[in-house]
C-alpha cells in the first residue's frame, strides 16, 4: 500500500531546548493494515535517496511506507530545517506528494517559526507511531545527525538484527510489563501458532474451560495430557502434521530475514503487586535493558494489552523516573 498516512505534529520543547517530532499509533482500520503489512522490506534505495548505508538491511513494509512519506514532506515543508537552521541536502520526489493534499501545507508560515538552532532534535511515538518513528529517525539522520529516538511500545519487528544493532545508537524502545506487542514478529506469532496447535492437540477439555483459566486457576494436568499419554486419534494427528511442517518451514521470506525491535529496549519489568484497599493494587515497576533476541516469545497473559496503552505506559515511566532521579534535576 502506498503513501500510508499516520497523523503527526511537530512541538517545541523551550525547557528541553528541543524539537519534537511525534506521530500517533494506531487507531484507525487502516492502522490496523499497516500494522499487518510486516514483510521485509528493502532499504537500500530508500538509502541511496536519503544518504545512510540502506545496503542488506530491512524494515517493516508498512511502517516504512508511512515514514517515507513523511520524510518527503518533512523536506517540502522545510520546518524541520528552518527550526533548527539546517540547511537542506536532499531533494523531494515531487510525484510522491499530491499537489491537492491539503495535509501536507503547513498551518504556520516558515517566517513565524521560532529559532530553535542548537536546539536537539527528537523523534517519538507509540506502538504502530513508534515504529514509524524509528524508520524516520534512520532517514532523517544524514541531514540531522544528532536526532534521538524514543519508540514506546514498539513492534519486535522494525529493522532486521544488524540495523537493529547500529541503530542502538541513537533509539530507545522502552516498553512495560507483559505489552504483547514489543514481543510481536512474524517469528513470534508463527512460534505462538505452534504452540496453540500443541496444546489443541493435548487438550483434555473444551476451548472454553481453558479460557477459563484466563481468571481462574486450574491446575495442567485437569486441561492437558502429558506427551506419552495423547489418545491416538486421526483429528489430533492431523494436528501433529501441522507442527511438523510448521516446525521445518524455512522458505518463507519472513523467515529467513528476521526482524527486531528498534535501539536499546529497555523493559519496565514488574517486581512487586501490592494490595491497597479492597479492589485496587499498586505495582511497582523496575528498568532493565534487555537483548532484543530475548523478545522473540509472545506470552498469553491478562496484561497482554492493558500494559501496552499508552496512558498505562506515561504513569509507570513517569512513576519511576520519580523514584529513580532526584527531583531538583
């Protein structure tokens, strides 16, 4: 799909002596397709077009869509260039951009903009945004050097490992607690398959008794059969053949260049729960970075998406950085 659109603004941060750039995440059923868009694509001639070494490396097919357009027209605009006092290297595809898109012009003229040169320059965004965000950072830094990037909440599956590597140095991908989608990659789900297939095969009762166990306890051996004891029945050994062709696929694209989370992920990782009152419990939170080969399971828990909202992920930063950096700071 060509020139995905995610909405965006451009902020000044006059405490923070920054220009901000953020983009939302995701919202609409278009989000939802871009999001589903996870084939690897190709950077070597978006590289050549904006300067950075593309040659060998992927990202996510619908993220980058999104982030090239934005690129284009963050170079039409010019603000960018005209906050921080950049002088433009690159020029614009004009056939990316219609001329009658009225979301492209900007609502300020570039003489009313402030001076911001000196000024950092920082790319964020949330979930399908952080994404974006961090495909748009690699674009933009051969013209903004020092630009950083905060993807929250990312998708595991933004760049493959060496750019996820290199781009370690100027991305962070904080995410917290059990969020599903900073463990999300083709070979995330295609492993979750299998073992939903595993545990079909071994089920001892209905689908809807293992649900159950989403809020009540059951003990394993009630819902499963151990391995030496699964009846031997022509359902579940259509099941078995699954697992083992899904086991021993290996000539999909998606498997062969496999996708990583972007930068430096840094977990918010739960310690502690603690009762206050009767209903409500506070949770405290610690940072950890960890190795995005690490983040190649997806685990099936009730905090799978509440821990990925992007309200939920502001209070537990905003609660440790209280904890962890003296206030006069």
């Amino acid at each position: 799909i060509e020139g995905q659109q995610v909405p965006y603004a451009v902020m000044v941060d006059h405490k923070l002596h920054s220009v901000v750039f953020t983009c939302r995440g995701s919202l609409s059923l278009q989000d939802i397709i871009t999001d589903m868009l996870i084939e690897p694509e190709p950077l070597n001639k978006c590289g050549r077009e904006w300067g950075f070494d593309g040659e060998g490396h992927y990202a996510h097919r619908g993220f980058f869509k999104c982030a090239e357009t934005i690129r284009q027209r963050l170079q039409r605009s010019l603000i960018l260039h005209t906050l921080l006092g950049v002088e433009p290297v690159y020029k614009v595809d004009e056939s990316v951009i219609d001329d009658e898109d009225p979301d492209h012009k900007l609502k300020t003229k570039l003489s009313d903009l402030p001076h911001c040169r000196g000024y950092n320059l920082v790319v964020v965004g949330h979930s399908l945004g952080a994404g974006v965000a961090a495909i748009l950072s690699l674009m933009l830094r051969p013209e903004f050097p020092n630009v950083q990037c905060i993807a929250y909440s990312s998708p595991g599956c933004v760049f493959d490992i060496e750019m996820a590597r290199e781009s370690k140095a100027w991305i962070v991908s904080p995410f917290v607690g059990k969020d599903f989608v900073s463990h999300l990659s083709w070979e995330s789900l295609n492993r979750l398959r299998g073992q939903t297939l595993d545990m079909l095969r071994r089920s001892k009762t209905n689908k809807g008794k293992i649900f159950e166990t989403i809020y009540k306890k059951k003990k394993v051996e009630s819902l499963l059969y151990e391995y030496d004891e699964i009846p031997d029945t022509p359902k579940r050994n259509e099941i078995a053949k699954q697992i083992e062709e899904l086991a021993t696929s290996t000539n999909n694209k998606f498997e062969r260049i496999k996708m990583h989370n972007a930068g430096r992920v840094l977990h918010f990782a739960k310690v502690s729960t603690t009762k206050k009152g009767c209903f409500k419990r506070k949770r405290k939170y610690e940072p950890t970075w960890v190795d995005s080969n690490d983040m190649q399971d997806l685990e099936i828990s009730t905090r799978m998406l509440l821990d990925h909202f992007p309200n939920y992920v502001a209070f537990i930063i905003n609660e440790v950085a209280n904890e962890y950096i003296p206030p006069n700071l």
